[in-house]
C-alpha cells in the first residue's frame, strides 16, 4: 500500500483559532511592537528575506486541479512574496495545472496520461484519486496530510430555460433505469468515469439508490444496466465538451448533468446565454474535497510542503477559495458568488460517505464492461409455430418478436456490430439457417446508403414464417458458433443472441449431448462467446437443454409465455455484462423460476 498519513495532523485552521477566542490579540500585538521597536533602535531590523533566506530556494511543485489552480497560483504568489524558509533557504512554490487521472495514471501506470505530472505535493479534486493510487502502487508515495484544501458537492446541473422545480427527486430518478423506448428522453450527461471524479461517483451514488430501492438483485442488475447504457450514451471525454453538449440541449429531450456545484458556477460564467441551475437531490451527495497530497519523502521537501499547507489552511486561503465558487470546510460559502438568484442553496447538502476501494475498481469494471462494443449474432426463429396469434395483440409472435427485437436495437451504440439470421428446417436449400443480414456496424451504410441499423429493423419488422417449418434448434447452435468463433473481435464483446417460440424439434437431426460435445471442444475462456437463448410462448416445454448450453458458454437462458416482454429480458442480457460468472450462472439458473414468478 502506498504511505498514509502519518506525522500530518489536521489542526484547527487559522481561522477557526480566531473563532475561540481573539482576547490575546491585543496582548501579542504589543509583544510584536516591542520586539519591531527594540530591533529598529538596535539597527538591524529588516524587511522581508534580509538575512532569512540563504543559499538556493527549495522548489516545492504542486500539482493541482485545474478549476482550483487560479485561486492557488494567486495564494502561491503571495507564499512566495513572504519569504517561507526552511533551514534558512525560501520555499518557493510552484504551482501547475493537472488532470487529476493524469497525475494518477502516470503514478499507476494505468491509462494513457499527457504532459508533465511529476510533483512534491498532489491536490486532485477527490479522494479517490489517491486511493486509487494506493490500491494499485503500493510502493508510491502518498501521505495523507487529513487536509481537504476546498470542497464542493455534486449536483444535477439543468438548464434554467428547462428546469421544472420539481422537489422529491433522488439519484434513482435522475437516469432511466429501463429500457429506451421511442418516447424522447432527457439525456444526462456525465464526464467519462475512468477519467473523472464526478463521473466515477456519479456511478457510486446511483449503484447506492438504486440497491435501496430494488427488490432483488435480478432488478438491480437489469436496472443498473439500462442506467448505465444511458449514461454511456450521454458520456463525454472531457468536461469542456460535456459543457458544450449541455449549453446546445433542446426541449424535445432537455439534457442534466452530475457535475460539482463549483463547476455549475464556472458553466454559468462561460455560459451566459445558456445558464443552468443546481439540483441538490434528496438521498445526499458525494463532496469532490481537494486532498493535499505530499508524494516526497524527502526531509526538506516534506518541511517545505508542510509550510504551504498552513498557507492553504489559513483564512485569506479560505476566501479566495469561496470567491472561485468553493465551499469552506464547514460548508460555507460566499453568497456573492453562489448566488440563490442562480439557485444555489446555502444549507449544506448531507454528505454521503466516500466509496471503498472495491467499490471504486467494481464500479469502473461495471463501466468498462458496458463501454465496450458489442458483436452480436440475433438468430430469429421462422417455423411455422411463429404464425400464432399472441393473445390480446391481433399479432403473431413473429410480428411481436419483430418488434421487440426492433426496439433492442437501441440499447446498442452506433459503433457495435450485429448481424441478423433465421432459422427453421431447410431454409437455405439443405440448411436449416440462412443470413439475412452480415454482422456489420450498426451506423455503417450500404450501397444505397441506409444505415445497417435500419436494414435490421427492417427486417426484423418484415420477416415471414415458413408454416411448414420445425424447430433445427442444436444444428443453428453450433453453425453460429462455428461462424462467431472464426470471426471472433478480441476488441468487443462477442455474443449470440437466440430468440425462439419452441424446443429442438428437427427429427434425424443434432442431439444435444452432440450439441454439447461440439461447443466444450471449441469454448474458450480467452476467447467467450456467450449464447443467450430468449424463449418464449406455451410451445417451451422444457429450458433445462437451453440452460445447459448457456452453462457452457458462459451464457444465459430466459423464457416468458409473453412475447412482449422481452425487450425487458434484453435487459437482464445485458446485465450479464456486469454480474460476476458465479452470479450470471446462478442467474441462469433460476431464470426460469424468476419468469413464472
């Protein structure tokens, strides 16, 4: 583990020593003249470094976050103006700019970083920075000193023109937790998570408010998935662009962001045209608290870090942070700069505690799961039971099946790659498949110039049962494997997707233990290709050979007698993502018992 905190301690500031009590002032002023007085008639009183300072200065680099560098760049200006020594020689400080993942990633090794983050003392935005650190470079030097040299809670950000002011609202109902529908929804932005405090917590405070509210952990995965996708959808790579894609949002789908309440003051001022107003959610909130960080162990430098943290700790540094829209470290503010014209609320928002380190790597895995594209296979079923009417719909399942799998395609970004086959009994000549559309890009388009996202929603919409087709279930099993395992992306996330409305029924045809001996000799745990099998309507009679496959996959089988239901259990697929395999399979498992339920 990296070094904590060990001979820092958190005094009281400058200022909360006056506030116990200031009747030494006036004697410690006359002390101070008399001593000014004495040296002045002595002759050798002088202004400034005079004899203080000796030999080199020592140059102490801090590291900062950029939305706080103005502040410290100006109160480093004044430190370096007073002539700090140690050992007779000015500390001389050194203020930059930097990302906080930048200055994480290059200590870690973890993620691409750009420019120089070398620095005796670190101040990121939050916390986790640090932790982070400490989890994956144990032998980095990070000493906690236990001050917090600003701080700011997370807020939703909504532009004025769009607000509604509705009160009651809590992390849970910030992002849409089910599955996008044609209805236009709000878009809420966030900064990408692997890169961002506000958005990793972001990420922390909806996994908490939706484990509260979900029943069971089925509907909290599913839910956390759909949540997910939508952030993913509104995610940007860096906060300017984020600011740029609120400030253009519309009222057709008026877009949120989770940001700090210091960065809604510094949207607003760049932002006049297009201001937001802060939305302090019910369920409380995550505070970014600026840690000041010492990442030497030299004795010098140490001395010399110690000396600009009682800078930053001390009154005139407290009001040059409220002036830039910080909080103080009770919560106070100037109500000059967080204005309540501009909705900023002067009570401090409850303060929820910080995530653990397993949180912090579950959620990021969570994300980066989720993150990567898909390539999938969808293989829908034409026989001839297709041509049923789903009770109450005037459909048949084809018809409903269509449209569902029309819907799940937008739960898949631009950038994933799917491809469309159906299957019966010989349909392609002597075989029981045939390849309606290739596994391409989704936004790719084709010599007529329609998106490939179109000409499967088409298709789907469009296909036809064959009336006096059966079920060649196992033999399309293994021909999809076979044809995913040779084009398989190492890049992406490789599935089959089976929607069928029957069991195996191809007489002379594959048997499962066939079937099964087949995929065991072709899976990979380098190379998964996960079958997930959608079954639906009465002709199901038994999910146990679907849930056997699934197994071998890494997989999973789900079945409903409702046709419409499943662009929710597209849902639950989805989970899979961010469940782990004892999980997923367990899931697998009981899918059966969860849809009759």
């Amino acid at each position: 583990m990296g070094r904590h905190r060990g001979k820092y301690a958190e005094g009281p500031s400058d200022r909360s020593r006056r506030r116990k009590g200031r009747g030494g002032a006036v004697a410690a002023l006359a002390a101070a003249m008399v001593i000014v007085v004495g040296l002045a008639v002595a002759g050798v009183y002088a202004f400034g470094r005079g004899d203080g300072c000796g030999g080199s200065d020592i140059d102490l680099v801090v590291a900062v976050s950029p939305e706080l560098a103005p502040a410290l760049s100006e109160l480093a200006d004044d430190f370096n103006a007073e002539e700090h020594t140690v050992d007779q020689r000015c500390v001389r400080a050194d203020v930059r700019e930097a990302d906080s993942a930048n200055v994480a990633f290059q200590i870690t090794g973890a993620g691409a970083t750009t420019g120089d983050t070398d620095s005796h003392v670190w101040i990121p935005d939050s916390s986790l920075w640090p932790r982070l650190v400490q989890g994956q470079a144990g032998d980095a030097v990070i000493t906690e000193t236990g001050t917090s040299v600003a701080r700011t809670p997370l807020v939703v950000a909504e532009l004025s023109e769009f607000a509604d002011d509705q009160d009651g609202t809590t992390w849970a109902d910030v992002v849409p937790t089910t599955a996008p529908g044609d209805e236009a929804e709000r878009v809420v932005r966030v900064v990408d998570p692997t890169r961002s405090s506000s958005g990793l917590a972001t990420l922390y405070l909806l996994n908490g408010a939706l484990e509260e509210a979900s029943p069971d952990a089925d509907t909290f995965n599913a839910h956390m998935t759909a949540a997910l996708q939508a952030l993913h959808r509104g995610a940007s790579a860096d906060e300017d662009s984020a600011f740029l894609a609120l400030s253009g949002g519309s009222s057709e789908a008026p877009p949120v962001m989770v940001m700090s309440e210091q960065a809604v003051w510094r949207y607003n001022t760049d932002h006049a045209d297009a201001v937001a107003q802060p939305n302090y959610l019910d369920d409380g909130t995550y505070f970014l608290d600026y840690p000041y960080i010492v990442r030497s162990d030299d004795s010098e430098i140490t001395r010399a870090a110690e000396e600009f943290r009682a800078a930053v700790r001390s009154d005139a540094a407290v009001d040059l942070f409220l002036g830039e829209g910080f909080r103080g470290p009770e919560g106070e503010l100037d109500d000059g700069v967080l204005t309540a014209d501009a909705g900023f609320g002067a009570d401090v928002p409850t303060e929820l505690p910080a995530p653990s380190d397993g949180s912090v790597r579950e959620l990021t895995r969570f994300w980066n799961q989720l993150k990567m594209d898909s390539r999938v296979l969808t293989i829908v079923d034409v026989s001839g039971s297709m041509l049923a009417e789903v009770p109450g719909t005037g459909l048949t399942r084809m018809q409903v099946a269509g449209a569902a799998s029309a819907e799940g395609l937008q739960m898949f970004s631009d950038s994933s790659e799917l491809g469309l086959w159906k299957f019966s009994t010989n349909v392609n000549n002597a075989l029981h498949y045939q390849e309606v559309a290739p596994i391409r890009e989704l936004q790719a388009t084709g010599d007529t110039g329609e998106e490939h996202r179109d000409v499967l929603g088409a298709a789907l919409q469009s296909m036809q049962p064959l009336p006096e087709g059966d079920t060649a279930l196992y033999e399309t099993y293994l021909a999809a494997y076979q044809e995913m395992s040779r084009t398989y992306r190492p890049d992406r996330t490789n599935v089959i997707l089976m929607l069928t409305d029957g069991d195996n029924d191809n007489p002379g045809g594959m048997e499962l233990d066939e079937l099964m001996s087949q995929l065991e000799s072709m899976a990979s745990p380098s190379r998964p290709i996960p079958i997930i099998t959608i079954a639906f309507g009465p002709d199901v009679q038994n999910l146990e050979p679907l849930q056997r496959i699934a197994a071998a996959t890494g997989g999973a089988a789900y079945m409903t007698e409702d046709p419409t239901e499943i662009g929710d259990i597209f849902l639950q697929a989805f989970s899979l993502r961010i469940v782990g395999d004892e999980e997923s399979a367990d899931g697998a498992e009981d899918a059966e018992d969860a849809d009759e339920g």
